[in-house]
C-alpha cells in the first residue's frame, strides 16, 4: 500500500479555517476516490506546518488520483495560505493498539539511511521499536512510510493525549538514537503535532 503527503506551511490564523475545509470539503471527496483507504492530517500550531496525508490500495491507484486530488490539494493550500509540498511514499508499517480520540498528538521522525539498508530498518521497526513503542503509556498507534529511492523513512506514533506524548520523550529519543546507530542512520527531524484529522481503513501490517 502506499501514501501521498502533502505538506502545508500555514500562516496560523488560518489554520481553523484550513482544518475545517480539509475535513468537510477534500476529506470526503479523495475517500470516496477508487482505491482510497484513508486520510489523516497533523497540525503544528506554533510552526504553523500541516501534513495531510492519504493512503491508497495500490501504487496506481495513487497515481490515477493525482488529477482529481490535485485541485482539491490547490484549495486547501489556499485555505491554510501557504503552498504544497508532495511527496509519495510506500507504507512499511502500520499499527493500531486502538483508535484515536480527540486530543491525539503524533510524533513523527525523518531518517535518511542507505538506500540498500531500507530492508534492514524496516525489520528494526518491526521487531524492536514497534514493540518497544507498544509499552508506552497512552500509546495509540505507529506507522511507517518509507521512499526506498532516497533512502528516507517517516515514522509517526501517535499517543492518546499531548500528555502522553510528552511523558514519552526521554524513552522515545533512546531508543531513536539506539537505532538510528545500529543501522547506520541520520535522525534527519523530530517533531510533534496535534492530529486534527484521523480517518483511516489502511489494515494492519506489522
């Protein structure tokens, strides 16, 4: 399965007013696209940066959609006054301990690693940091999307309430910094947002 992210940097007085389009206008009509299974969106409100991001069955299902998507990504930028940035991405992991709620915050992590190590790290999250993220208290859910051309991943856990989150910071940073060395990997970023959207039917893979 695979995903298409589309990052916003918003001017933040218009961040309410970009969270209610998004939701009320694009949401339901890229769900309702063939092959969609799904759209998310996160919110920094002091950056003012937004992540909208929608999962597809297939790769040509994503692709197929770029002429439907690509006027609605035009508004809602418009909306969040700022512009799009694209990228697409292969989904490596996606875990749920359970749904999310209101007040959900996600932390998400850029690493670069060598392209040919991509197999290696996927496994490292599978089999170590998946479950160690498990033992978290208010941990919710973790995906993984991985660009195996550029050697980039993005991991995105996602906890039951911003205090959860922050409780989470210590633990979570060893055990970055633990296998990010291990494989040879740079933590390119590092950061938390609020999850203002959350609508997905992407199926457990672990």
């Amino acid at each position: 399965m695979y995903a298409r992210s589309t990052t916003v940097l918003a001017h933040r007085e218009s961040m309410d007013r970009g969270i209610a389009m998004i939701r009320d206008e694009v949401m339901p009509a890229v769900l309702d696209m063939a092959g969609c299974i799904g759209l998310s969106m996160l919110a920094d409100r002091e950056s003012g940066r937004c992540i909208v991001t929608s999962a597809w069955e297939t790769r040509e299902a994503m692709h197929d959609s770029e002429p439907m998507v690509r006027p609605l990504r035009d508004r809602a930028a418009d909306a969040l006054s700022g512009t799009a940035q694209v990228d697409e991405w292969e989904i490596g992991v996606l875990h749920r301990a359970h749904t999310s709620a209101p007040g959900a915050c996600t932390r998400v992590t850029w690493v670069r690693m060598d392209p040919g190590g991509m197999d290696r790290g996927l496994e490292t999250y599978r089999t170590t940091l998946l479950p160690a993220m498990g033992e978290m208290d208010g941990f919710c859910s973790a995906s993984l999307l991985m660009d195996r051309d550029e050697g980039i991943t993005v991991s995105s856990v996602t906890f039951d309430s911003a205090e959860a989150m922050a409780a989470s910071r210590d633990f979570a940073a060893r055990l970055r910094s633990e296998a990010a060395e291990s494989l040879g990997a740079e933590i390119v970023e590092v950061r938390e947002f609020e999850l203002a959207l959350a609508h997905l039917r992407v199926p457990e893979m672990v």
